[in-house]
C-alpha cells in the first residue's frame, strides 16, 4: 500500500477518506438554534459523532440549519447515520429542554430531510491508485505471477 495520506482513515483492512458536506435544518426553519440551545446541539452532535466514530471536520449552527462536513466510516451508511443524529439529538434536546415540546409539536426537531455532497479526492489520484493497485497486491502476497492481457483492453 501507498503511504498513508493525512486525509485518510482506516479500518483493519480498509483506508478510506469518505467526506461529506450535511446541511440539514430544525423543522419549520424556526431559528431556534440560538444561545444556550445553540452551544447545547454542538454538544450533542459532537457526542453522538464520537459514539459512531464520525469525525466532525467542520461544523457550524447558522440560525436556521447547520453545516457539518464529516468524514463518515465506510460501515456506517449516510442515511443510516443521518437518521440516528437526528433522531437522537431530538431526544437529548427535548430531555434538556421541555419547553420546545410545545413549540415543536411533539418529539420533532428537525425537518425530514437533508442536504448530503460527498467530497472527495481528485481524479489524478484515483487514477495513480487504480494504476498501482496490482503491484501492491503482488508485493503483499508475494506473488511474481503477472496477466499478460490487461481484462479491460485486451491488450
């Protein structure tokens, strides 16, 4: 294997740099996310990304929704993980705070959907890894056997 990137993360047989840009937005749009409640959801979203071992990257409450870009492991899906940040948070922030119930109708925060844009790594470099993936494996395995037809251009 190449050496590892800054950028890039592992598992015990995986390396992966999966990024994503998230905006998502408290039901209504109400600009709720204010003061004490504000640093309040930080808290939150941090503890419940160091549950799942999503690292935050970059994250910030506007008044009316929140950007995040996270790297997400491999394991977890987006909408998987998405559906869990969101429906815990809503829990811990009604835990703490019993007097958004009346104005959020219930147990529900946050809107239905969200924004997701991945974000990853340039084509030059996926292009060199592609390229020198068959060397690795023959170093790693310590094979010297080597096709002489390449299976995509049969040359």
């Amino acid at each position: 294997m190449p050496p590892k990137n800054d950028d890039e993360s592992s598992l015990s047989h995986t390396r992966w740099n999966c990024m994503f840009h998230i905006v998502f937005t408290p039901k209504y749009r109400r600009k709720a996310i204010y003061a004490k409640i504000r640093t309040d959801i930080g808290k939150y979203i941090r503890r419940l990304c160091e549950y799942k071992e999503v690292e935050i990257v970059e994250a910030h409450a506007m008044p009316d929704h929140i950007h995040m870009l996270v790297k997400i492991p491999p394991k977890i899906s987006v909408s998987s993980f998405m559906g869990y940040l969101k429906g815990k948070s809503s829990l811990m922030i009604f835990d703490e705070h019993a007097n958004l119930k009346y104005n959020y109708g219930g147990r529900h925060f946050w809107s239905e959907g969200y924004y997701v844009s991945t974000v990853g790594l340039n084509k030059e470099t996926i292009k060199k890894y592609i390229q020198n993936q068959e060397l690795e494996d023959q170093v790693k395995d310590k094979r010297s056997i080597k096709e002489y037809k390449d299976p995509f251009t049969g040359k």
